[in-house]
C-alpha cells in the first residue's frame, strides 16, 4: 500500500511539473515576439533557461543529500510557480526574462531532488522509469493545453494556470519519506574540491559531452524557433503546441524501439546516425509549409534525436 502511494504520488507530481513547466516553453518564443522580441533575444531568453542549470547542476545533489529531498522538491515546485506567475504581473520582456531564469533553476532542482529519491529505493531502475514516463505524459499534455489555453485566452494566462496547479501539488511533497543518505568523509571531500570543468580533460568524456550539446542544441533550437516558423505559416497556437506534444509521443515511442536497435547495431553508430538524420531534417524545415509535414518532420527528428540520447545514456 505504501509503495503504490509513493508511485502515485511521483507519478502525478512529476507530471503536474512536467504539464506546467515543460508545457510553457513552446509559448515563450511565441509570447516573446509579440511583446517585439527579435529572434536574437528570442534566443538569448531560451537559453537563459539552462544558463543557471549550467552552474549548480554538479553540486546540487549534494544539497539534496544535505537538506534532504523533500525541501528541494518544494523548492523546485515553488520556483516553477513563480516562475510561471511572474509574467502576468509583469507583462514586458523584463518579466519574461527573469521568468526564464527562475524555471530553468526550477527544473534543474526538481528533477535532480526526484532522481536523486528514485535512485533511493532497492528497485531503483523502476522508480527512475517512473520517473521518466511521467515526464513523457506531462510533456505531451502540457504544450496541448497550454497552446489550446493561449489561442482562447492569452499566454499570461495559460502561464498562470500552470503555475497554480504548481502550488496545488507542494503540499504533496509531506507524504514522502525521506531516505536516509550519509555521505563518507572522503566521498564528501571529492565532492567538495570536485571541478565541473575537469571533466572535459577526460577523453571518455569529450565525446560524451559534444552528443549531449549536439542532441540537446537541436532539441532546444526547435524549443526556441520552429513555434515562430509554424506562426508565420498561419498555423494556430493549439496546433502548434499539438505538433511538440509530439516529442513526448516519439520519446515513449523510441523508449520501445531502443532494445532492437541496440540488438542489431553499435551505440556509436544509431547516435552518429541520429545526429545526421536531425542535422537534415532541420535544413528541410525552412521549405515546408505544411502542417502535416512539419508535424511528420518533428516526429522523425524527435525521434532520431531521441534515441541517440537514448542510447548515449545506456552507453
């Protein structure tokens, strides 16, 4: 009875978080440009979802084994809120930034305080599965309604609806249980002097590390530029946000695919294959007009993508 509380309770939290969080950043390109936004600080504020992210990711989980993790997961819920509040009280780029910063540090607390507890429990590859689906289904609920939400209302609105619901579900957080987790000495002490950019002196590394920034930059490009694409070809804010829901649809899908692909060629070569495919695929977008096609399009390219950090992570 226990554990299926706990399942239900990551299973709905994670996908509320998800829903809102994941939800919002096909709006925010869209809500930039009609607030003047050019498509270089359209990029600019992106991106400063993952500037902060960049810094603290490496010692976070050692604040989560410190503070515990209920703390971090409801300072990671009650980041999102805010961040996602912010723009209906303060409708200018000004807000939309500070907006963006505070979501992407959300993110990054949220997920590593849920990761860090899935990986808690002796079962810990089912936990962190769980983890993974309920990404999925929030990350396909969350763009069609928030794109259905927009089209109706506006973007403050649709930004506030999921920060609400990210209110709604810390008090939540009470019913976990803590693990208990004691670091050593030593292992504190590596962690302490650990350097985040000593990792790149490591040639088993590097590699690692340019498929993440490839697979991820593509993934992001799409984020920031194909909602401006899909709007200048007329297509509405409810179907664009139905054709990125899309991404979580090819990622449960590759999830599926992957043991076969793995069975019947190298790690090496489904991501380099994958790389080729995106890097195609996005010299082809700039010519379709089509909602179908763009939608085809992003499937296939989530789909590559997908697998290629998919099988980046199981190497």
């Amino acid at each position: 009875m226990e554990k299926r509380k706990i399942r239900t309770l990551i299973v709905l939290i994670t996908s509320v978080f998800a829903f809102s969080i994941v939800g919002s950043r096909p709006l925010i390109p869209l809500y930039a440009n009609t607030l003047g936004a050019t498509n270089f600080l359209v990029g600019i504020i992106v991106a400063l979802f993952s500037f902060f992210p960049l810094f603290i990711s490496v010692k976070l989980g050692r604040v989560v084994d410190k503070k515990g993790v209920k703390k971090l997961l409801c300072l990671g819920l009650l980041f999102g809120a805010v961040s996602l509040i912010i723009p209906f009280f303060i409708n200018n780029l000004t807000g939309l930034i500070i907006s963006q910063i505070i979501a992407g540090t959300a993110q990054i607390i949220y997920i590593v305080a849920m990761q860090s507890y899935a990986g808690g429990f002796a079962d810990r590859e089912y936990y962190i599965n769980l983890f993974s689906i309920s990404i999925a289904i929030g990350s396909f609920l969350g763009p069609l309604f928030s794109g259905f939400i927009s089209d109706i209302y506006s973007y403050t609105i649709a930004l506030m609806i999921g920060g609400v619901l990210l209110l709604l579900v810390i008090p939540l957080v009470s019913l976990f249980k803590e693990h208990e987790i004691r670091l050593e000495s030593e292992e504190e002490d590596k962690l302490e002097n650990f350097n985040m950019f000593s990792m790149f002196k490591l040639k088993s590394l590097q590699y690692a590390f340019l498929v993440s920034v490839l697979v991820l930059f593509a993934k992001d490009t799409y984020i920031a530029f194909f909602p401006l694409l899909a709007s200048e070809h007329g297509i509405n804010n409810s179907i664009i946000g139905l054709i990125i829901s899309l991404n979580a649809a090819a990622g449960i899908l590759i999830r599926l695919m992957l043991p076969f692909l793995l069975a019947h060629m190298s790690r090496r070569i489904i991501i380099n294959m994958s790389i080729l495919i995106s890097g195609l695929i996005f010299l082809l977008h700039p010519l379709v007009s089509s909602t179908t096609l763009s939608a085809v399009l992003f499937f296939v390219d989530f789909m590559a993508s997908g697998s290629g950090m998919a099988a980046h992570w199981q190497s």
